[in-house]
C-alpha cells in the first residue's frame, strides 16, 4: 500500500510539471523587460514600451454540459470573449496626445469603432490558465502600431502628405487663409480633409513628347549630355512652405540636391567645390534620448517636444509616417542607462534634460533653449528625428 501511494505521488508530480495550469507563448507577458514602462488600467495594462496592450477575461464552465472536453472549450470560448471586450475598454484609455485619448474618437465616430473592433476580434492570445474549479482565465494582447496605427493616426496628421493640397481643400481653402501646419489637438486629431499649404506647388507632371526617329534615337544616346539641374519649388518664407515649416519647427532646411540638411544661410554645394570638413563630434548624433523623469510626464502616442518659447523641436510632423506607424512618434523607458544602449538611439544618443511636462494629460515635454540649440545643431549633420529616433525616459 505503501509503495501504492509513493508511486500515485510521483505520477501526480510528474503530471503537474508536464501540464502546467498556465501557458504563455513565445511573445507573452513575461516577455515584458525591466525597464519597460507599464500602465495599469482596469483588467488590463498597456506596456508603453512595446506598445502593447493587455487584457484578462475570466470564463466559468457551463453546467448544462457533462462532455469534458465541451465544457472546456465553452469555457475557454466564454474567458477569451470576455478578454477582447475588456482589451477595447484598456484601449479607450490610451492616450493620443495632450488633449485627446482612444475614447474620444471612438464616442465621435462609429465608422472608427467597427474598424478597431473588427482588429480586437482578432487579437492574440498571450496567455491561458486552468483553476480547479474548472474556470479559464486567458490573456489577450493587440500592439498600438502596423494596421491599428494606421486607423489611429491618418497620413493627414503628416507633413509629407499634409504638405500637398488635394483638389477639395483647394478650392475650398480661403485665399488669406494661414499657411502654417495646425496643431494636433484633442479636438482635431482626425481632420475630414487634408489641409492644404498656401504657396506650395504640386509635383512638376512629366509631359510626353513627340515620338523621336530611329536616327533621332541613335543620334540622341550617342550624344553626351550635360547634367540639368533638378527642377525645385521655390522657397518659401517663415509664412509658408517647407523652409518655413522648419524654421517654425526649429529643424534646419534640406539641401535640394543631397537631401542632407544644410543651414538656413548656406546654398548647396555646387559641382566641382570641395567637401566641407567632418561635422566635430559634440554635433554627431544618432538618436535623441530626453530625460523626463520627475515631472509627472504621461505617456501617449503621439507627443511634443518644445522649447521655452513653446516652438516644437519634435513632434509629428517632423517624422516620416512609415516610421511612426512601424515604430512609433517615440520609444518609452523608465532606465536612464537601458535607454542609452537602445538599438533605437543606435550607440550615440544625444541625452537632454526635460524641464517641465505639458498639456491637460501633461504629455508634451520642455526643454531649455540651449538644449534646443544643440538638438538643430546635430540635426545639420544627420536629422534622426526624421527616422523617430527618440526615446523618453520617465517614472
């Protein structure tokens, strides 16, 4: 009897290790870092950091059913259901920007809630655990970027696509109407219509010619040409165009020709002049890191860095849509040190200390003048602020 009972325990332990009540797949939530930044909301969480979002739902086993394995799959069904309909509730809570959270679109605009219910039916499961009474618990999970990003932040929001005026907006804009970019408020974080730019020209349309002779065609590949310049917009002002834009922006004018950007009071290099000197070090950076802990900063999706005089050093429209979508505006840590040597910043961040934190969800960050100088300073030498290589740290 005896070794009757040595041998059930034995059994019994080594199914316990072999079934475990919990299983998280590769992804899951213990895949979360130490330094990564994390907000609780109700049943669920959203991990800043990963820019993913969590939630529980708990399922209780029908007693109309005796088939064992019925009952489990009912009650997973009923725990992974109640999971994606607690995830929509953490997700209203994420904010967008300074004045406007997930919630406000959704109540504003029904078209909005079926496109992010339609991508919360098929978030994934992360997480499962079996109790004894026969309940499930699951853990299911969606991330803030690719498709959901896309719904959450339309290319009007962008400059590159913002900065071309549609047929609509043009003949409805006003003639005296402001050139400069509208800010990202709560009110307007989805505009109906691209807004357009006073002044800015479309593309230039390649016209067809005459069809050329067999001898015209020889005669003209056989001949060397001389290099044209690029055709290029004029430039415009601080009231309108992209010089102006970035100047209002504090980010420095690309050079038409390189695509590398160049001081305000400097032209391009022309052909045949030789290449300036190596930027000097203190100016070389490859990501910006800005120090916001202590200040009651509060995550969001798209945020705000400004100096002194409340002109955006970055924000989104100084970022290519593409890198926010795949991305993010920013990257967020709570370790100063982790966030240094992250493969985002590359190995030489550039590290600024925020001042004070603004906006009604106190999302958007201060820096000092001088702080802002040397950011348009390395930004002449490489602009990463283009390519979202920015990370804030806070607790």
């Amino acid at each position: 009897m005896k070794l009757f009972r040595v041998f059930l325990f034995s059994s019994l332990s080594f199914l316990v290790l072999l079934f475990p009540s919990a299983h998280t797949p590769p992804g899951g939530p213990s895949c979360a870092h130490a330094a990564d930044l994390i907000e609780n909301i109700g049943t669920g969480r959203i991990n800043w950091s990963q820019a993913l979002v969590t939630a529980n739902g708990l399922g209780a086993p029908p007693k109309d059913l005796k088939n064992p394995a019925q009952v489990r799959a009912m009650t997973q069904r009923a725990a992974i259901f109640s999971a994606r309909r607690n995830l929509l509730e953490v997700l209203k809570g994420v904010r967008i920007d300074s004045g406007a959270k997930i919630e406000n679109l959704i109540l504003s605009n029904d078209l909005f809630l079926t496109q992010v219910s339609r991508i919360l039916r098929g978030s994934q499961v992360m997480q499962t655990k079996y109790f004894s009474d026969g309940s499930i618990e699951v853990t299911v999970g969606v991330r803030i970027r690719g498709e959901l990003a896309s719904i959450l932040l339309p290319s009007s929001l962008f400059f590159s696509t913002a900065a071309l005026p549609s047929a609509i907006s043009q003949s409805k804009a006003p003639e005296n109407s402001s050139a400069g970019p509208a800010p990202v408020s709560g009110e307007e974080v989805v505009p109906a219509v691209k807004e357009s730019v006073k002044g800015q020209e479309p593309p230039a349309q390649v016209v067809s010619g005459s069809p050329l002779s067999e001898a015209e065609r020889g005669k003209k590949k056989d001949t060397p040409q001389e290099d044209q310049p690029l055709p290029s917009h004029p430039r415009k002002g601080p009231e309108g165009g992209v010089a102006g834009r970035n100047r209002e922006a504090g980010v420095a004018d690309q050079d038409p020709k390189g695509g590398r950007p160049s001081s305000p009071d400097s032209p391009g290099r022309k052909a045949g002049e030789a290449k300036p000197e190596s930027a000097p070090a203190s100016l070389q950076a490859t990501g910006l890191v800005v120090d916001g802990r202590g200040l009651g900063l509060k995550p969001a999706l798209l945020p705000r860095i400004l100096d002194e005089e409340g002109k955006v050093i970055y924000g989104v429209r100084q970022v290519g849509r593409q890198n926010a979508l795949e991305q993010g505006l920013v990257g967020y840590s709570k370790d100063l040190s982790a966030a240094q040597k992250d493969s985002r910043v590359f190995d030489k961040p550039l590290l600024v200390k925020g001042i004070k934190a603004l906006g009604r969800e106190k999302t958007d960050l201060v820096i000092s003048r001088g702080e802002a100088a040397t950011i348009t300073a390395t930004l002449r030498v490489s602009n990463y602020l283009e390519r979202s290589k920015v990370i804030i740290v806070y607790d």
